[in-house]
C-alpha cells in the first residue's frame, strides 16, 4: 500500500512539474515490523513516521508519502506537511469471506468474528452490533484479505479504509460488499500527507503543486479536534465533515466512545471555512466539557 500511495504522489508530481524526475526510496518502519500485537498496545507515536522522518532530516531522501490518518497530529521539529492530496472517499467498507453469502453485518449470525485493528471501528460497531465478535488483525491489505479468506482464522468479515481497497484497485474493490455510511472516519482518512522538511525550500515549492486545500482544510479540523483531546492514532474517536453549499463553512461532527461502545459522546460544531484549527479546537472543549477525557484516559490506561 506504501508503494502505491507513493507512486500516485509521484505521478501527480510529474503530472504537474514535466521534465522533473524522482528516485523512489523504500523503507521499512516499526509499525510494519510488529504484526503480532494490536496496535493500541504498541503505541502509536511515529509507530508508521518515525523512520521516514529521520530520513528527511538525514537528508537521505526530500520527503516521504503517509496515509494522513496515520501522521501524528503533532510532527518533529523542523517537520512540516508539505501537501495534502485530495480526498478520496473518507469513510469504511466491509469485506465478507470468499465462501459466505452476506451482503451486511446485520445479516451475520451472533458470535461471527469481524476482523479489525482499529479502536474506532470496533468501539462503533459494538455499539450496532453487540452480539459480534471482534478479533485483531494485521499486515498489508493483501496479507488480510488472504487472513479473511482462510477458514482457520475464523472471520466471517474485515472492516477497511474504502480509499485504502480503491487505491489497489481490482480484483479489490469488487470485494467490496457494503460502505458503512453510519461509521464516523478516522481524522485524516482518505487523504495522503508528504511531509518534509521546513528548510528544504525545493521540496516545498514543488509539492505546492499537487496541494489540495479543500482536503489540507476538512483534515486540519479533524486534526485538531483529535491533538486538542490528546491526540493518538489508536483512540476510539471518530469524525465527519462537510463544507456548506456557498462554500463558506464548515461542519464538523464528533464521537468518542469506550472501548466497549457503552458509553459514547457525541457533537456537532461549524464555523468560517478560514478557521479550521479553532473549530477543532472549539468541538474538542464541547467535548471535554461533557465527560470526554474521562473516557479517553480509562481507554489509554486500558491500552496499557
């Protein structure tokens, strides 16, 4: 996924700067390293950055692609996000194994296991559907379709990023079975991020080109509702946004949950389209005003 994440920045850039040439550096980070434990006990600071980012600052390679959900909400110094791509669509699949007829998770029979890595999908979705079962899973989108499809690990469905199966492609995204419309996305999902350093003026100027600030303004507003709650990856904290038709505001909606999706807060909050750091930030003191770092540190300590 790395790859192809990268390849579309790359095309874009040469789409847009002809006759400009790059040279692709693979690497390797923590967080694709450790298949074996769920995410949420690693910990998730830099877990998919951190090796990339020493890199630039190295001067190894000019800038490096990351899914933007995936970058911390606070970067290094001298770090910068030097462009956000447009936005994909933002919000969830399911995926059924090959041999089994559902076209829904309503239509699962109590105690199916739906696989997930991700806090947010499962706190929500126990919420919908408290007879499911949920069970980890990691690797590549390859590595968990193939987990998927093996009847030894016993799940029914997994739960993926829909601009994650759209980047790969077929035969992928005839796998698709249903968007869940109901889910809130995760801060950042279904945009790219190429981070860079402040000091490399070439790397800035040239990625101005494939910036999309529709996408750099819903992101930061998400961004900074999540960095105002305590920031983290692995949280069960989800968001929405929409800009207005004249184009002038934006809506930003909010919920954060416990593990188990008993306990849930949810909020809605808009402002200039000019201001999205504040109107995370405004959510974000709705929130707290309502219980919410309560939830969030029983969640964190329960991580441990």
């Amino acid at each position: 996924m790395a790859l192809v994440q990268t390849h579309m920045v790359i095309d874009a850039l040469k789409a847009a700067n002809e006759g400009t040439s790059f040279q692709l550096k693979t690497m390797t980070t923590k967080g694709d390293q450790i298949l074996n434990v769920a995410l949420a006990k690693i910990g998730d600071k830099g877990l998919f950055t951190h090796e990339l980012e020493q890199s630039i600052l190295d001067g190894t390679v000019d800038f490096a692609v990351h899914s933007l959900k995936d970058l911390p909400t606070s970067l290094p110094p001298k770090m910068i996000i030097g462009a956000v791509t447009k936005r994909e669509v933002e919000g969830d699949v399911v995926i059924f194994r090959k041999d089994l007829p559902y076209k829904s998770l309503a239509e699962l029979p109590p105690n199916s296991t739906v696989g997930s890595s991700s806090l947010r999908r499962i706190a929500q979705l126990k919420m919908s559907y408290p007879l499911l079962k949920f069970k980890d899973i990691r690797g590549n989108l390859n590595t968990r379709f193939n987990k998927l499809d093996d009847p030894g690990n016993e799940y029914s469905c997994i739960i993926l990023a829909a601009s994650g199966v759209q980047r790969l492609g077929s035969p992928f995204v005839e796998r698709i079975s249903a968007h869940l419309e109901d889910l809130y996305w995760a801060p950042g999902q279904g945009a790219l991020a190429v981070e860079t350093s402040q000091d490399n003026l070439q790397a800035i100027k040239l990625l101005k080109s494939i910036h999309n600030q529709r996408a750099y303004v819903t992101c930061t507003a998400e961004r900074s509702f999540l960095e105002a709650l305590g920031g983290g990856c692995q949280v069960p904290l989800g968001v929405k946004t929409s800009i207005s038709e004249d184009g002038q505001r934006l809506v930003l909606d909010g919920i954060v949950l416990n593990l188990d999706g008993t306990e849930h807060i949810q909020g809605t909050t808009s402002g200039p389209l000019s201001e999205p750091i504040q109107i995370g930030q405004q959510l974000a003191n709705q929130f707290l005003a309502k219980g919410a770092a309560v939830i969030l540190e029983q969640v964190r300590n329960a991580s441990k």
